[in-house]
C-alpha cells in the first residue's frame, strides 16, 4: 500500500468509511467531519490532517481541503 493510494482502491465503502472514522474518533479524541475518509481520500492526506489536528491550529480543515492534491474517485 502506497501512502497515496485512494482508500477506495484498497475496498474501502462508506459503511467501512463510517466505521473506521468513529473507531478513529473515539481512539483519538479528535473530532473527525462524517465524510473524513473521502475529503481526505488517501493514507498521506487523512494523517496529514490529523496531524495537524493533534498539533492544534484554527480551521484546519478548511486548510487542508484547500491545498490537497487528489482526484476524486467516483464510487
């Protein structure tokens, strides 16, 4: 697995999407949007986010939509 591999290639849906997102929340602490795994669709941009999030920082989300660089993958 490459850190910038679509989640979608590797079998991921959205009740997989869902599940992992409320296991990573709840382990975490850090509260996560309910489509987390398809704004940040690859390895490298959910850890990057999430990163940033533990780090702490205003609007980080809105910061990392705005310069990810993925294609959309249609499911």
């Amino acid at each position: 697995m490459r850190d910038e591999q679509p989640f979608a290639e590797l079998g991921l849906d959205s009740l997989m999407a869902v599940e992992m997102k409320n296991d990573l929340q709840a382990s975490s602490g850090i509260s996560l949007p309910a489509n987390f795994f398809f704004e940040f669709p690859t390895v490298r941009q959910a850890a990057a986010y999430l990163n940033a999030k533990m780090v702490g920082g205003e609007d980080v989300g809105r910061r990392m939509q705005d310069t990810a660089d993925y294609e959309e993958v249609e499911l």
